[in-house]
C-alpha cells in the first residue's frame, strides 16, 4: 500500500518546479492506497520520462478553454493502469514550453469526463 502524500511529494520531487501542481481525480487518495510499490515505481519512471521528454504528448489543436488555458496551449500525457481488475487513468498536463499544471488519476468514468473537457473525446457511446 502506498501512501498518498508520500506519493504526491515523489510526483513533485520527480517535477522539480516551482509551481505546484494539482493532483485531482475521483478517489484519487483510495486509488493511490490501493496501489503496490511496484506500480507505484512504474508510475513514478513513467513521470521521469516524461519529465525528460521521452513520452510522446497528446496534443489537441482546438482553442477551446481548459481552465485559463486555450486546450491548444496544453500537453496532455496518458498512463494507463489496472489494480485489481479496475481499469485507472492518469492524465498528465503540463503548458507548452512551461509548467505541469495537473495531475489526473481516477477511473474510467471521470477520464472520460476529463478528455470531454480537454476536447479529446467528441461524443459518448
């Protein structure tokens, strides 16, 4: 079991910015509890390479608002994770040539919640 704001700390040590970033998400403290070391590991290399440009971002043309950002101004990184049969997502946004701003980690409902809203999904099915 890992603990939240042990896990939150690492995420912004691995960061290293002065702005803090915002760890949002459905149940995101029950989530990150039910996670192992192991995925815990994973997650915090996956955020590593991201942080050294290594992961491909989604990039979303639309001038849309997200927040006090055009969606087009945004970097939007996916990881996708199962504990326990549960299917979770963290979304990974970070301002062009600037800061990472949020930090996403919830199921498959707010996910989807979250991309309507940064103009990734277009309609429901």
């Amino acid at each position: 079991m890992v603990d939240a704001e042990q896990f939150k700390r690492k995420i912004e040590e691995i960061i290293s910015q002065d702005y803090k970033i915002e760890f949002l998400g459905k149940n995101f403290n029950q989530i990150v509890g039910f996670l192992t070391d192991t995925k815990a590991e994973k997650i915090y290399r996956w955020v590593l390479k991201v942080v050294k440009k290594n992961i491909q971002p989604i990039t979303i043309a639309s001038k849309k608002q997200y927040k006090k950002w055009a969606i087009n101004q945004l970097l939007v990184f996916l990881y996708r994770l199962n504990i326990n049969n549960v299917e979770y997502r963290i979304f990974l946004l970070k301002v062009k040539n600037s800061i990472y701003i949020e930090f996403h980690l919830s199921d498959h409902k707010y996910y989807d919640k979250i991309r309507k809203d940064l103009n990734l999904k277009k309609t429901s099915y």
